[in-house]
C-alpha cells in the first residue's frame, strides 16, 4: 500500500472515570458526567440545579470511597482494561490501512483528543466504537453526540461511521459464553442472573417506535420497532448469552441496576430479585453484567460486593460474578471485526 494512500481512522470509546479517588476529582467527573443531557434528560436550568447543588457535593465523597474500593497500581481498571483492549489490537490491525485511538466519553483521555490525532492523520474515513454493546441514548447516543459536535467544526469532514451496538455479534456472545463456561466448570448455580445498568423509563418511551413500548412482554421479542430499545436489546442479549450456554430457560433471569433517584426505572430491579431469590430459597446464584465490556465501579463493587453482601445477608450461599471482557482474546478479535468489517 502507498505510504500516500490515507488511512481509515478507528476511534473506540469508552464511559470514562475520575483521573484519582479524591473527592475533588470524583466531584469533577460526576458534574461532567451527569450534565451530559442525554444523561440525566431534564432541561438545562434544573439539570445544573440538581447536579450541581444536590448530586455533586453530597454524593461524591461516598462515590470517591467507592472508587477506593476499585482502583488499583494501576489506577481505574475501566481505564487501563481500555488500553489494554488498544494494545492487544494493534498487532492484529494492518497500521499502513489503519490508525488506532481510545477515549473517554468522559474526563481523560477525551474524544476530543482522539479525533485530533486522527484529523491530524488526515484520515479518510473515521469508524467510532462506543464500547457499549446495547444501544442507549445516554450511552452510545452520547458518544455519537459529541462526535459530531466537535466534527462539526472542522473544515473538512471526513467519512464517519457510528457502530451503535453489537448485541448479537457472534465474538461479543461467544467470549460471555467462554467466561460463563469457566465459572461453571467445577461449580452449579440455582439461578443464572443477567443485571444491566438501569435507565429511567422515560428514556425507553421516548424512543418508541409507533407506541411499541410498553415495558413489559414487548421485550420478549426482538424486532425492528424495538431493535433500539434498551430494554430489548438487553433481554435479547440475556438470550443469545444462555443459549450458547445451554441454560435452563427457568433458571435464567434478566434485572437492571443502578437506580438514580425517585422516578421509576425499568424493571424488573436486581435488588427486587435478590429479595425474591433468598425467600425462595435459592442458594447459589452466578452473574453476568452484559452491559458492560470493563471491570467498574458498577460490577465490581455494586454487583461483586453490595449485592453479594445482601444475598448472603438474607440466606444465599454463593455469589459468584462472571468477570467483564476486558482484554480477552476473543473479544479482542470481536473488536477487530467491527471496526474493520465492511458494513
């Protein structure tokens, strides 16, 4: 290939973390998190309100103990399991075709810088990966966002291509299969529990195609008026993940976390069925969190600890969560698909 022929840029996205566990770093990814309006949906005036005069001060310094429970030598595992996941693909990615960068939807290292390196490249074409496998409005939709806030500006635009979800990529299904078959292999479960981040359901309604949503069976199936509908893509996801792994339709449950604030989210919640396992009797229970590519503060310390400390609290035995992807070499090579597939 000419060393003059330009290349294809890949920019792959991540949700992003405080740059330290101080409360004043905490604090500062918090504001920019939350302010995002696809974040938290409410106009400008009282978003600010809420963030920054409620949220913010009273919630970081717990958050900030949070993130000491989960930081490491090697600072934020949802930063460094991003680089790891960039060093990993380098070697399998034609450099003379292509330029590889990473980035944070959030904090650092931001979009902004990623898609300078690559405007700088004089790319051709840009692919954007945001690494999160279903499609959310505050999520992917996001990234997209801000993308094309800052491609906006420039001169000259090159090709951009959004991949908004990869829910049923075979890759992406089979290495949860792989991770799931090791947790399995010297140990069984009475439940098999799917626990995805949570979204209010305004968010879900707002993108309803006809008045499809009703947020209930009309998840039962996947098709294309609810192919980007949250809800379907995660119960989907649940699917596609337990029949790889050959179990037990009755044994397989779907539930979302991370609730914030008093406006309903959708159902069913993780801590509502954590309740209903133990007066059930279920004792031994493995976990999967398909929402999310990197070890973080939401699986590790809130599925891993809180939960698991509240299962065994009211009569569980076993907690076991499945770690995330992180820079595993099937999903590596998922990564590699996506972004240098034709579409």
């Amino acid at each position: 290939m000419s060393q003059n022929k330009a290349k294809t840029g890949i920019l792959l996205v991540n949700l992003g973390t405080p740059d330290s566990t101080a409360t004043g770093d905490v604090r500062k990814y918090l504001r920019e998190f939350l302010m995002d309006g696809r974040v938290i949906d409410f106009p400008f005036i009282p978003r600010w309100m809420l963030v920054n005069l409620i949220i913010a001060p009273f919630r970081a310094p717990k958050s900030a103990g949070e993130y000491r429970k989960l930081w490491t030598e090697r600072g934020s595992p949802l930063l460094f399991h991003t680089q790891d996941l960039k060093e990993k693909l380098l070697p399998l990615i034609d450099h003379s075709k292509y330029q590889l960068e990473i980035a944070m939807r959030y904090q650092s290292p931001g979009i902004e810088e990623g898609l300078k390196a690559l405007n700088k490249a004089n790319v051709k074409e840009i692919v954007v990966l945001p690494l999160f496998p279903q499609y959310a409005s505050a999520t992917n939709g996001s990234v997209i966002d801000r993308v094309m806030e800052l491609a906006r500006t420039w001169q000259i635009i090159p090709n951009i291509r959004f991949i908004s979800n990869f829910v049923d990529h075979p890759l992406f299904l089979e290495a949860w299969a792989e991770l799931g078959k090791e947790m399995m292999a010297d140990q069984e479960y009475d439940r098999f529990l799917f626990s995805y981040h949570g979204l209010p359901e305004r968010q879900i309604r707002k993108g309803s195609v006809d008045g499809y949503c009703r947020l209930g069976d009309c998840c039962a199936h996947y098709t294309k008026k609810n192919q980007f509908c949250y809800r379907a893509q995660c119960f989907h996801t649940t699917r596609l993940i337990a029949e790889k792994l050959q179990l037990p339709q009755e044994k397989v449950v779907t539930c979302f976390q991370s609730r914030l604030g008093k406006d309903p989210w959708i159902k069913p919640y993780t801590e509502d069925l954590i309740r209903e396992m133990a007066a059930d009797g279920i004792k031994k229970v493995l976990v999967f969190s398909p929402a999310f590519v990197a070890d973080c503060l939401e699986t590790t310390v809130e599925v891993g600890e809180e939960y698991k400390e509240q299962f065994i609290e009211q009569g569980g035995e076993r907690w076991d969560l499945v770690p995330s992807l992180n820079s595993r070499d099937t999903w590596v090579h998922c990564v590699k698909d996506l972004v240098t597939s034709e579409p």
